[in-house]
C-alpha cells in the first residue's frame, strides 16, 4: 500500500477551505502551515494564457530526504498492518511507514533542529515553537495525511472540506482507485530536479495550468551538507543537553545553541 492524494487542478478554486480545516484539525498556528494554496497566474504560456493553484502539502515520498537526515538516536519499532501483519523497524525520530508509505514522526523524540525541514525539497516541514520542552525549542510538523482520521476510517480533513471535490486520497497501489484512475489519466508528482524521490502527492489538470505549476514550482534538492552539518550539531549537543536536564540545568539552552547554529547556517 501507499497512500497518495491527487490534486484535480481543473476543480480547485483556490478557496483555502483545505488549509482552513488543517490549521483548526491541528492547531497550527500562525504563520506556520502544514498545507498551502498558492495563486500562479494569471500569465502567459508556451500554450496560452494560463491561471491556476499551487495546493501543497507533504509529498510523502517514495525516498524521503527528511527521514535519512534525521539525527534522533534510532529505536525498534513494530509495525501492524491493517491484516496484522507486522514489521519491525529502527527508525530515527520521523520514518516512512512499511505499510502505508506515509511519512511520520515521534514528537517525543524529535530534538527539534531544523534537519528534517532544511532537507525537505518542499518546504513541507517546520519546526513549531508551541511543542517546545525541556529538550526542544520545538518540535518538527508537518501533514501526516490525517493519519489518526485515516486510520479511523475518515478522509484527511483537507479532503473531507474541499468544496469542488478537488482533492482526492486513496491508495496508490491499488489500481481501481480513484488516485490510481487520476495517474493513468496523466496526474504525476513535483519530481525535484534531477533527482528521483518519488512524490506521492501529485496533480493533474490540462497542459498549460500544468505547465505553469511545474515551472514555478519545480523544487532542487537541498544543500545536503549543510543538513547534515545542522543533524551532526544536534547529535553533539544531545548528550551535552541529557546531562544538563540530569543535573537539574534546562536543556533548553542545548536547543537555543542549535538554534544559533541553524541561524548561522542560514545566514551563510
């Protein structure tokens, strides 16, 4: 199984509907975002004048860049299928789940240092300040396909609020889906530039609304040195920060210091 949502461009009327139901579904605040919309257009094109929406959200990728970079101490973890099968796994603080091929993550044990989200070609991903712990001047969030609503038997709430129906969720893998039917007719991922990490989250809609999304939209690959130079800083600190919360010292200031790294890293 792998769970993907299609985005029907032709029927999206960029209402914001979807972002409304995932801020209040999730409490996100302001201005962060699990899911966006964003106007392109109107402009002119190869094929004619063209005006659409960006709809993004978390691409739940086949080879997710996020998951490799992720500097939290690995641990076992069991996986059940909806047939109870199981699978077990060492997986750091965020993963992608063997079954149903989302992308994850354990709050409780993310540290909060940004990798995940520098190494996300999408800018699906951030690090919200209202999680923050002892341990953490945050913790990494993102769209996790409403998973527990899934899993209930519900549609994402992005989903379930779409007024024309413009976003579809299902399971790619099954061929009589109404996301697979979307693919044969031509719905494909925001592939980053070359490079394959197999987008799940894919659009369709005609050639020059598509046209337009992808030359707008098309993402590179992030600096993966600067990521891993953020993730080995937040390993080195995270003993430095156990100690500290041992002895009685927050370990807050264990990531406020990776914090000031991130900052210089991006100022470079």
């Amino acid at each position: 199984m792998q769970y993907g949502m299609i985005i029907d461009l032709e029927r999206c009327v960029g209402c914001h509907a979807c972002t409304i139901a995932c801020r209040a579904e999730w409490e996100v605040p302001v201005p962060y975002q699990r899911n966006w919309v964003k106007r392109l257009g109107p402009t002119m094109t190869d094929d004619g004048m063209a005006s659409t929406y960006y709809p993004g959200l978390c691409n739940h990728c086949d080879k997710p860049p996020c998951v490799a970079e992720c500097p939290a101490d690995p641990v076992e973890m069991t996986f059940t299928a909806k047939n109870s099968k199981t699978k077990t796994m060492n997986v750091a603080a965020t993963w992608k789940d063997p079954f149903d091929g989302s992308v994850q993550i354990d709050k409780d044990r993310c540290l909060g240092c940004g990798a995940c989200a520098d190494a996300c070609p999408y800018g699906a991903r951030y690090v919200n300040p209202a999680l923050a712990d002892d341990d953490s001047a945050g913790k990494a969030d993102k769209c996790t396909y409403c998973k527990p609503r899934v899993e209930a038997g519900l549609d994402p709430a992005c989903v379930q609020t779409c007024i024309t129906g413009a976003r579809i969720f299902g399971d790619l893998s099954d061929p009589n889906s109404a996301v697979s039917q979307y693919v044969k007719k031509g719905a494909k991922g925001l592939e980053v530039k070359g490079g394959h990490i197999g987008p799940n989250s894919r659009y369709y809609g005609n050639k020059k609304d598509m046209g337009l999304l992808f030359a707008d939209y098309t993402p590179e690959l992030a600096d993966m040195a600067s990521v891993k130079r953020r993730a080995m800083m937040a390993s080195m600190v995270k003993p430095a920060m156990k100690k500290a919360k041992d002895i009685g010292i927050l370990g807050l200031a264990g990531a406020m210091l990776v914090k000031g790294f991130s900052e210089n890293e991006d100022n470079k």
